[in-house]
C-alpha cells in the first residue's frame, strides 16, 4: 500500500528566504515532520490519504516557520500573570492602575505587576516612595521592563527581612539611601530572588497552565520555535511534561546559565546536560551574563554613564567568564553572552577569540546577545570571529526615543546613544544577524519583531519619528533574521530555515507577503496557519 503523507498544503504561495521569491511550486507534503514533496496542487493532493490533513491556503504566503532568536517561555509566562504596566505614560498611569488592580485583592495577597517603564518617573528616583500611598500596605513586586530590576513595597521588603544593603557575589544591589534604608530598587537576579523567595509561590500545575496558554499564543502569532535563554526553575521538566503529551506548540533550543562562581563541576554539569531533551526541545549552549543593563546603571560601559554607573562587569572578576568561554568552547558548547554596554561586547568577542586561538571547538557558534551600544571597530569583529549578533529591535523601538530624552539615551549622552541597535552596520559587516523579542521584555509576535527592525519607530505610536532610520533592516533581511539565519546559529541550516524536501515541516502562513507589505501595517498581517514538525499547532478561524 502506498504511504500517504501526514499533512498536505496547497494553493499556497512559497516564499524563499534566501531570495525572497517565491518557488515554482504551489503546494507541499510532509510526513514524520518533514517535507516530502513539492509540486502543483494537482500532483500534491493526489498524494492526500483518507487520514492526511489537508488544507487549502487559498494564495496565503508560506515561509519557514519564524523562530524568536532569544525568549523566556518559562519565567514570561510567570511574570506576564501579573497586572501589565507596559502602557503606563507616566507615574499617575501607574498608580491608578495599581489601585485599581489592588481592589480585586484578597486580604493579605501579593501584588504582581510587570512592565514598568523607568522613563515614567522622570527626574525623580526610582523608588517605592514615589508611588505612595497606594503601595503602603500592600505586598507588592513590579517589576522593570527590562527584567533585570524590580521595586518591592516597604511590606514586601518587610516580610522578605530586608531592612538594609547586602553583599553579593555578582553585580547585584539593595538599593539604599544615605542613611541605609531600602528605596524599594532592587537590582539584578540575585538582589530580586531575596523578595520574590517571600511571595507565595504557584502550583506547577498553574505554571503548566501559564507556559502552555503563553506556549499556544506563540504559536498563533506565527512562532514555530525559539531559543529559550534559561533552563531556572522547573523548566525543563515542564518541557518535558508539555512534549510528552504532545502540547508543546513550539520547537524550543535551551540555554541553562552559568553565573560567576561556577567551578568544574558545575562546567562538567552544564556540559553533560548538552544535547537532552525530548521531540521539540532540547539543551543546546549555555548562557552567561557580562553585565546588566543601561537604564537601571548595571551594564558595563567603557566609561561611566552620566550618573556615575555602569562601570563593573556582572563577573566580579572577567577573567573568570573568559577562562568559562574557553572551556565550554574546548567541550563544543555554544554560548550565548548577554552583552549590552561596548566594554561588555568587546570583553565578550574578546573572549571567544582567545578561546579560538587556544584550539579545539571547531565549528562552534558563538553569540552575543542585545549588543545595545558598540563603537565601530567592534563591528567588525563579529564577522572577523565568526561571532553570531542576537539583536532585539523592539527594545529601541520602545525603550527609546528619537529625540535622546528617554532614560537610556539621557544616562549615555549623544555619542553613544547615537550608536543604538546597530542592527544595519553588523549586517552590512558581515555579520550573522538574527532577531527576537527577549519576551516578556517585548512582546513576542514575530511580525512585530520585524516590523521594528524595519521602521524602528514606538508601536504605541507609529506616527513619532525613527531613532537610527539609517539602521534599519529590509524586508527581506528581517525575514532571514528569523529564518535563515536564526537556522545557522543552532547549526541547523542543512535541515532548517528552508522550504525544500528533507527539511523540517516547520512553517508559517500569512495573509500577505511578509517581505513586501509596509513595515507599518506588517503586525497587523494576518497569521494564516503554523505549522510545527507537520503538525498543524495554529489555525485562523
């Protein structure tokens, strides 16, 4: 008897990456998670058995599935359950929405909140004070949009035990005022961890839940995969658990961290734990941190910013995080470097060209992801090494202004505000670009991401004007970006990142060409159909 493929799609229009044209073909079959056949209509569906999927695109656009080049599945799909902050203009925002969030409370119940903008407390401190009374009596953690701060009410504080500085192993603070008493500012994991551990935690089946509902939204915005930028807590048993019942919507690539302080037998673990995982996700690289970020005055610049910050790497001691790099490097691990201040970025490339110049590790893909800030002879040197640049648009898009008033731009000054996601250099340098979001730092639709990279202008208001037009990306590039390229930075290009016989039945249907339709009006293109490993995992109505 002949065999029948698992799923047919025809009436399509297939649109290759690599060219931007479109195939020859209008229909494709895929069996045990691959594209068997291409072809027309006729000859494609005549392959449809009576228990094939078969689906008639009607001239939607199909393209390799789009893979969000660094996301947080797990610890977004926690974060995002609180009261979303992220439209707030300024501190009256805040605090209205708080109160009214706080209403719906139980007695006693924490206050979850996310997406805080630091831009709506102006020239005043980031501090709880200056969102009194409302948080008064109440426990509450917001936490900053860039995920790497957080304020805590005085009874949160209160109830973690918290009443004055602390001393860490890594760049991590209690922000205090002159007479040694929390402002409410926490900065970096290590400082947030001490309030969060005080909170009532949830149930894994309520993390399941969370990450399998955020997991399903993923994939009805067009995401067939993503590179999952930790492995904390449970997560990679509740991908497991998800992939077992066959509810992981997305093809998921994990990178656990390495934090300072690692000695060779936590190496030896990350190393050991390369390559497990189930059907759609698997441990691949290691992730590691060079610094924090500009806006709460953690990243690692070349010079101090204008108040006075920015000026240590995250690793107490970098030689440290080079000698990791040269390890893992040694063992055939690819790494991921958190990088945004230029001395971050340079330590980093710097890292992995010594790690090269040692031996061994051939073949091994490096990244460094955010790169906010950079001078011009850093550029060069991505493509010089082969290093791959991880960008995320939207942070500019959204975080920034044009005019250099917003609190990043303001703590860098011109110079090196005007160097911003230089997404247009490291491309036309040789570079390996590939896009994401960093949800829940941005949100997470792919068409989003690339429509960013493409008008680098607020989504809130598409009519302000661009920070850094002369950086933008074409159509077709921010395509590559999450395709492609994205494709090649987990060494999958041979099976990946295409639409041709052997390779994933990873793919993505839109209601216009994606390449073609104004940057503008790209997030608001329709999402057809998505398809992972032959499997239909989205479907409009």
């Amino acid at each position: 008897m002949p065999h029948h493929p698992d799923l047919v799609l025809h009436s399509a229009r297939l649109l290759d990456p690599a060219t931007g044209g479109f195939l020859p073909h209008t229909a494709l079959a895929a069996s045990a998670g691959h594209i068997t056949a291409l072809g027309d209509d006729r000859a494609i569906r005549a392959l449809a058995g009576a228990d094939t999927t078969v689906v008639d695109l009607a001239g939607a656009v199909v393209t390799p599935g789009l893979v969000d080049g660094h996301l947080h599945p797990v610890s977004g799909a926690e974060l995002t359950h609180g009261l979303d902050l992220s439209g707030c203009a300024d501190l009256n925002d805040v605090r209205a929405a708080l109160a009214r969030h706080k209403e719906g409370l139980a007695p006693g119940a924490w206050l979850h909140a996310w997406g805080l903008d630091p831009n709506v407390f102006g020239d005043t401190p980031v501090s709880a004070a200056a969102l009194a009374p409302v948080l008064d009596d109440v426990p509450a953690l917001l936490q900053l949009f860039d995920a790497h701060s957080m304020l805590a009410s005085p009874r949160a504080l209160e109830l973690a035990g918290i009443d004055g500085p602390r001393t860490f192993d890594q760049a991590a603070e209690i922000v205090c005022d002159e007479r040694g008493r929390p402002t409410g500012l926490l900065l970096e994991d290590a400082a947030c961890e001490l309030v969060e551990r005080a909170a009532p935690q949830p149930t894994r089946a309520e993390r399941r839940d969370r990450l399998a509902r955020a997991l399903r939204g993923m994939a009805a915005a067009g995401l067939t995969g993503g590179h999952a930028m930790d492995a904390n807590g449970e997560s990679l048993s509740l991908y497991e658990e998800l992939d077992a019942a066959g509810d992981l919507p997305l093809r998921l690539r994990v990178a656990p961290w390495c934090q300072p302080g690692a000695d060779a037998d936590a190496l030896r673990e990350l190393i050991q734990l390369q390559g497990t995982g189930g059907q759609l996700w698997r441990v691949a690289g290691v992730k590691l941190f060079m610094d924090g970020t500009i806006d709460n005055g953690t990243a690692w610049l070349e010079r101090p910013d204008r108040n006075g910050q920015s000026t240590h790497a995250f690793w107490p001691d970098p030689d440290a995080y080079t000698h990791v790099i040269g390890e893992l490097h040694r063992a055939g691990v690819p790494t991921a470097t958190h990088a945004i201040g230029d001395a971050a970025v340079r330590h980093a490339l710097d890292a992995v060209a010594k790690a090269r110049a040692q031996g061994g590790g051939d073949g091994v893909r490096h990244r460094v992801e955010h790169i906010e800030t950079v001078p011009d002879d850093t550029v060069a040197r991505f493509a010089e090494l082969g290093v791959v640049a991880s960008m995320q648009p939207t942070h500019c898009c959204d975080f920034t202004r044009a005019d250099h008033t917003d609190n990043w731009s303001r703590r860098l000054g011109e110079e090196r505000a005007g160097r911003a996601w230089r997404c247009r250099d490291l491309w036309d340098a040789g570079a390996t670009v590939v896009l994401g979001s960093d949800w829940p730092i941005a949100p997470y639709p792919p068409l989003g991401v690339m429509a960013g990279a493409r008008h680098r202008r607020p989504a809130r208001d598409l009519t302000l004007p661009p920070h850094g037009p002369e950086q933008a990306l074409t159509g077709l590039e921010a395509l590559r970006a999450m395709t492609v390229n994205a494709a090649y930075v987990a060494g999958e290009e041979r099976v990946s990142g295409r639409i041709a016989v052997g390779y994933r039945a990873d793919l993505t249907a839109f209601a216009a060409d994606p390449v073609t339709a104004p940057a503008t009006e790209l997030p608001d293109v329709g999402v057809r159909l998505t398809v992972v490993a032959g499997r239909v995992t989205h479907r409009a109505g």
